[in-house]
C-alpha cells in the first residue's frame, strides 16, 4: 500500500501540473510559441548535459531554427539535437492521449531519437562495451532480447495496470536504461520514456537537471526509491522554473 506522504505529494503534483496546463492554454499563440521554444531549449540542454556534451543557446537554437543556416561540418551534432527535439515534441503532442506500453511503443521512440543520417540503425546492441558512460550493470548484449520481452510481457500484468503513473514511468526508465538496448541513445529512450507517461497521465515532464548528473548516474546503481525521488524533485524544478518563465513571458506583454 502507498504510503500516505507519498501519496499526497502525487496528488500535489498532479494538481500543481493541471493548473501549470491550463495557465499555458490561456497564452496568446505567440507568448505560447515564446514559452515553447525557451522550455525547449532547456530540456535539449540538459538532456544532452546529463550524457556529458554541454551545448549553448546559440548552439541549440542553430540546431532546432530552420531559417538559421549552419556549417556543414556541425550538422552531424545538430541532427543529434534535432532528433532529441523531434522526440520531445512527440511526448507533448501525445498528452492526454491514449498511449499503448509495448515493444513498437519503445521502439518508436528509439527511432525518433535516432539522428537522421542514423535512422537505419535499429538493432539491438551486439557488444557489452567496456568504456561507456553510465556505470551501472547492464544487460549481457545476448539478454537484451529476452529481458526486453520480459519488460514489455510486464506491460500486460495487473500489477503494471494498478501501478501509480509517476512510479511506472521510473520503473519503465530504470528497466529500459538497466537493459540498455541500443548503442549510445539507451539513456535518452529511458528518459523520453519515462516522460512519456508522465506527460500522457497530465503530470510535468521530470527533466533531470546538468547539476544532478554525477547523482543521477549514482542512483541508477541503487534501488528505485532513490531514482523515484530524484525524479520527484526534477518534476517539482521543472514546474517552478516553467512557472516563473510563464510569468516572465506575461509580465512583459503587460509591460511590467
């Protein structure tokens, strides 16, 4: 059973996250592009932070801007940036919609998040890499299969159905980056993933910030309580910093 704490900061959360929806309805399309694009630009931001690359304003905004013109030699890393934006407006386009868990629905996002000179690349990985970023144990690559079945037969269990959204979203992040099915961009699917629920079920996306990193690749090594709380305060971040962004953007349209 839920621990009553637990469950009224779910309920704080869920509230605090309609209200922060509905104020974002009620801005003028073009406040509403201005809050989109600044909100943008810090999850690409801290995203790409959290896999150890460190992007500036003027690099994202290069990226994700089709009217700005970039050197060729700097495609290859905006079509990475790129991909990252073309999965996460996939997550916010499908709130409120019905989102079926299963292996297509991972695979999906996997392929969103593929740049697009990569887009073929949709094995499974077929090593078990010595040198790589996060430190926790991952699958053995001839598991991957099996342990992705494993997940995705959980989908159809009771106990998936009556999970609380918030703690399924972290579990499916902590599996999928426990398995860590592709090369490189497992991180990413677990994270855009988790987001995915969070999103759908009408709860702030839980972005975990640059200044947690060394914490997030910590408790990816410890049990999922710790995981759960670090996501919490992420959700709880993002709502404060969005809010205040909100009130940034109208504030000036006031004139203040």
């Amino acid at each position: 059973m839920m621990q009553p704490a637990r469950a009224k900061t779910y309920r704080q959360l869920q509230e605090a996250s309609e209200l922060l929806w509905e104020k974002l309805g009620m801005l003028s399309e073009t406040q509403r592009v201005e809050f989109d694009q600044r909100f943008l630009m810090s999850w690409i931001y801290h995203d790409f932070a959290l896999e150890g690359t460190v992007l500036n304003v003027a690099e994202i905004k290069a990226a994700i801007d089709d009217e700005i013109i970039s050197a060729p030699s700097l495609i290859p890393a905006y079509n990475h940036i790129i991909a990252v934006r073309d999965g996460i407006r996939h997550v916010l386009e499908t709130r409120g919609k019905r989102l079926a868990l299963n292996l297509d629905w991972l695979k999906k996002l996997h392929q969103l998040l593929l740049p697009v000179d990569k887009k073929d690349q949709v094995q499974y990985r077929k090593d078990n890499p010595i040198h790589r970023m996060y430190f926790h144990d991952l699958a053995p690559a001839d598991k991957i299969s099996y342990r992705m079945r494993k997940l995705t037969d959980w989908f159809r269990t009771d106990e998936c159905k009556r999970a609380h959204p918030i703690e399924l979203a972290v579990e499916v992040h902590r599996e999928v980056i426990r398995i860590f099915p592709w090369p490189d961009i497992s991180g990413r699917v677990a994270r855009l993933a988790m987001n995915n629920i969070l999103v759908n079920e009408g709860y702030w996306p839980g972005t975990i910030h640059a200044i947690d990193r060394q914490r997030y690749y910590d408790v990816l090594r410890l049990d999922q309580d710790q995981l759960l709380e670090l996501v919490l305060e992420s959700i709880e971040l993002g709502m404060a910093s969005s809010n205040k962004l909100y009130q940034g953007i109208v504030d000036a349209s006031r004139g203040f």
